[in-house]
C-alpha cells in the first residue's frame, strides 16, 4: 500500500507540473490586451482624420454648390414660387453643368425673347418654355448688373441663377393666367430653360466675376 500511495502522489506531482506548462503565461495576456489597445487607436483614427477628411470636404462648396440658388429663386418668385421645382431643376443643373455650361449662348434669341415679354412687345402669340425661360434669364441680368435684385444683386452664381428661375416662375404663372402658354410648355420647363440661360451666361463671364456679367449686359441691354 506505501508503494501504490508513493505512485499516486508521483502522478499528481507531475499532473501540477504539466497544468504549470499548459496555463497561459502573462506575457500572452499582455499581448492580447495591447491588441485591444491598437484596435482601440485605430478605430479613433477612423472616426477622427478619416471622417473629418470627408465631412471637411469643403470643396464640394463654391461654384460646384448650387443649392444656395434655390433661396434667391423663392425670395424673386414670391408666391409662385415652388421649392420642389427649384430643387428638381438645380439637382438637373448640379448634374449636367459642364455640358450645359459649353453650349452655345444664343444672345440674339434671348434679346428678342426679353423685348418680347418685358421691353413692351406685348407678349403676343403663345409663350414657349425656351423664350419664357431667356426672356427670364435676360431679367435676372438686366436686375443683377443694375442692382434691382436686393441682397442676390451682390451674390455670385447662385444670386444671380437663382434670380431668373424667380423670374421664370412668375413670368410662366403670369402668361398662364392669360392664357398665352403654348400646350406641352410647362412650369418645371420654363424654369429650367432660365436656369441653363443664366449658368451659360455667367459662365460665359467668368474671368471678371460680377463685372463680366456687367459687360455681358452691356452688350444685350
């Protein structure tokens, strides 16, 4: 029986020995917290640089912005004035502004179209989108370079597109109550057309910024 009790207690001796070498030994714990540690940092580096460099782009603001257009549109159309077409026709506008901003500016049609509709030429006949929308556009300079368009008149783009979409809107409403707009011309139409006028025109300025339009209108006015 002393030698079996000598075997067993042999056996648990090196049972304690072999739990020793299986335990995880502190340096792996050490590890595993630094681990934590480093994901820790790294999710702040994500949620600190990283998001700033996207929610600080900024440089999507400027001439590229043009949702500021849209608060100078309603203060000139007043109560034809509606937001959900300002918004359509400047996410349009957003959307394809290069292109737009490269065709050609037909100045003598939109002389013609704003003799017709505010020089007194009686706006006779029925009134097509196009013509309301340069005759519009036409307006918005005219007010823009003499300083009748209040706080827009010392805007830039988004004064100034902003400006004849108001002026396209109560232009279409005004023909409309008299029953001169051509069928298939719209409101949402009109508007577009004075927006696309006015950003080529403005574009067509650039290099002398508000005093380029000043020329521009010189030339047409």
């Amino acid at each position: 029986m002393s030698y079996e009790r000598g075997r067993y207690s042999d056996q648990e001796d090196n049972y304690g020995s072999r739990r020793q070498q299986d335990e995880p030994d502190e340096p792996r714990q050490e590890r595993y917290v630094a681990s934590q540690e480093d994901y820790g940092s790294g999710q702040q580096a994500y949620g600190g640089a990283g998001n700033n460099n996207y929610g600080g782009g900024v440089g999507y603001g400027g001439d590229d912005d043009l949702s500021g257009a849209a608060r100078h549109a309603q203060q000139h159309a007043g109560d034809s004035g509606d937001s959900n077409l300002f918004s359509s026709v400047l996410n349009h506008l957003g959307q394809n502004k290069q292109n737009i901003g490269n065709q050609q500016l037909d100045e003598q049609d939109a002389v013609q179209s704003h003799q017709q509709f505010f020089g007194g030429g009686g706006g006779s006949g029925q009134a097509g989108a196009g013509a309301m929308g340069s005759a519009a556009a036409m307006q918005a300079l005219k007010m823009f370079t003499e300083g009748g368009g209040g706080d827009s008149s010392s805007g830039g783009q988004n004064a100034f597109i902003g400006m004849a979409m108001g002026q396209a809107s109560k232009l279409f409403d005004q023909q409309s109550s008299q029953g001169n707009v051509s069928s298939g011309a719209s409101k949402q139409s009109a508007i577009q057309q004075a927006a696309e006028m006015a950003l080529k025109m403005y574009m067509k300025s650039q290099g002398g910024g508000s005093s380029g339009l000043m020329g521009l209108a010189s030339k047409f006015l």
